[in-house]
C-alpha cells in the first residue's frame, strides 16, 4: 500500500488532537473557576485522560511522569503522540484503538509483565524509546517471544537509541515479526518515520480474498480467525409508498473473532453492485434505507462496485472505533 492510502488516518489523527487540546484547555478553566457548560470526561471503561471521540493520536508514549528521554519540549512539537505514564491510561487507548505503544526505557516496568504478549496488544507496533539493544528490551526486559543467544548485560553497555518491534504473521509454532535496533542521539522524526511504517504494516497483514466478486480485503493480525457472513442489501423505488422494494443484492460481513451473541462487535460490511445498479443509485432511482446520503464506494472493477453503507456504525458497538481505523485504511483492493 502506497503512502497516499494511509494519509487519511494521519491527517485525522492529527486534526483531531486539536480537539484533544481544547479539552484539556476546557478541563483546566474549570479547574480555575471559569464556568462552563462543557465539562469532558473521561472515556466510559478505564483511564484517567480525556480522550475525544474521533482521536488524532498516532503513538501513545509511556513514560515516567517527571521525565522521559522524550522532553517536554519534544512533545509540545510533536502534540500527535500523546504521553502517559500509567498503565491504566495507556490502556484507556489500546482497548478502543490499534495504536504504536512506545515505550520509554526507564518505563518498563509499569507495564504487567506479560501483557505484551496478550492480544490484542500484541500484534501492535512496539517501540522502546532510549534503547537500541532489541534482545535486552524487547526480549529480556518486556519478555516477548523473540528467540537469540543468552547475553550477560551485566558485562555489556546497553546502546542508546531505539528499538522496534511487530508480529508480522503468525502461524501454527511460528511468528514471524519485524525486529530491529537504530543505533545513535534519540532523533524523535525518526522514531516517527519507524513508527507510521510500522503501523501501515500493521494493518495489511491479513488478506481476505473474494473471488467470486473480485477483491481483496486487508486486515490487522488482530482479526485473526474472522469470519465472513454472506448478506443482502435492500433498495427501495423512490418516491413509492409503502417501502416498495425494487433492488436486490449481495453484502459480505467481515466479522471480527471477538465477536459474541451477548455482545456483537462492530462488523466490516461490504455491499456488492453490479455497475448498473451503481449508476441507478446514483441517479436516485432508488435508495438504500433512511439515511439522507448514500453508500460510500470503496473501489470497483470491470463487473461491480463495492460500498460501504452510510452510518454503518451508527449504533456504536463495541469495537466501531477500530473498524473505522481499518476502513480509513483504504483495504479494499479490487480485481
């Protein structure tokens, strides 16, 4: 995937941290005695930080309170990554948002120990910030399942520097993952540059195939194990009464494995046109549920045109947040 495809995460991301700032503006004026109708909170679940609904974070930075080897002066700059510096925060954006962790060196130990290797966390972009000795850190301090001959750091200089880290795939007695140590002065850009590489990979390593419309459909590893329900969509005659129906055709729910009867997560819905019931729609001779605006296109081929419907998410269930970072994605890939 070409860099054009994921400019619109970050361009959102970061349009959306100024929302985030103007909370914190918000909560310290009340703090001050300036009254106000507008009082945030925080996010319903954990974490003590004010997080807005359409979050322009593109890293989540986990370091002491007080200091860090990133300066205060580094993340004023840089306002997109966003500084926690505890387990409870940090958390408050990894369970609604696949998201790059990094990690400060002097940090590590405010994470449980094995939580890295638990989904979905796991399949995330890891970065330890202040370190560029990947077995030290990402092997013998955060004990991920990377694999390297035993070292005695008691006779060895730890590097400065930065460490990555992710899954790239996985199957049955292997993972295979991306490991790699820079060497030198902490260059916060950098670790950026590392950091987005990474979280595009992220989300391009499942494949779903669909042969018989023709398109691929890419996926994060944290929807391993997904499932595809075959649907239909349902088109109504403009202007008639009583909900005449009209057009008919085929929709693929892509769903993820969290799924559960007492709680449904947020599925991926792919509604499937031929290009004539595409320009019909188009030209109003029918329409598609209530909504005032119709599907969005994803892509098309010679034969069919694929959308996603308008307000999909409308209900908000669990797990819309991530399914709205996949689609911005660009992942569908037609034919």
């Amino acid at each position: 995937m070409g860099d054009g495809k994921m400019e619109n995460i970050f361009r959102r991301r970061i349009l959306s941290v100024l929302v985030f700032v103007l909370v914190v503006i918000v909560v310290f004026a009340g703090c001050s005695g300036v009254k106000t109708n507008k009082n945030p909170k925080p996010m319903q679940g954990q974490g003590n930080i004010v997080v807005p609904e359409d979050n322009g974070i593109v890293a989540v930075y986990l370091a002491p309170k007080d200091n860090g080897v990133l300066t205060n002066s580094d993340l004023k700059a840089h306002p997109e990554i966003l500084k926690v510096s505890d387990f409870e925060s940090l958390t408050t954006l990894t369970n609604r948002y696949i998201i790059p962790i990094w990690i400060d060196k002097d940090a590590i130990d405010l994470l449980p120990k094995g939580w890295l290797n638990e989904p979905p966390q796991k399949f995330y972009p890891i970065i330890v910030v202040g370190c560029s000795d990947v077995l030290y850190v990402m092997r013998d301090r955060l004990g991920l399942p990377i694999f390297g001959p035993y070292v005695d750091w008691g006779k060895k200089i730890v590097g400065s520097g930065f460490s990555v880290w992710m899954i790239t795939a996985t199957s049955e007695g292997s993972i295979s993952s991306t490991l790699k140590g820079y060497v030198g002065d902490i260059d916060i850009s950098k670790i950026l540059e590392e950091s987005n590489a990474l979280f595009k990979e992220c989300f391009r390593t499942l494949k779903y195939t669909n042969t018989e419309y023709g398109f691929n459909f890419y996926l994060p590893l944290t929807w391993s194990n997904y499932k595809v329900i075959e649907d239909k969509w349902t088109g109504y005659k403009t202007g008639a009464s009583g909900g005449e129906v009209t057009e008919t055709g085929p929709m693929i729910l892509i769903r993820n494995p969290q799924w559960a009867e007492k709680e449904p997560t947020q599925d991926i819905p792919i509604m499937i046109f031929t290009i004539s019931e595409w320009n019909d729609l188009e030209n109003e001779k029918f329409h598609i549920g209530a909504a005032p605006i119709g599907p969005t296109e994803l892509g098309r081929n010679s034969k069919y045109v694929f959308a996603l419907p308008a307000r999909y998410n409308y209900a908000f269930p669990k797990g819309f947040e991530i399914v709205d970072e996949i689609m911005q994605s660009n992942p569908l890939e037609a034919f």
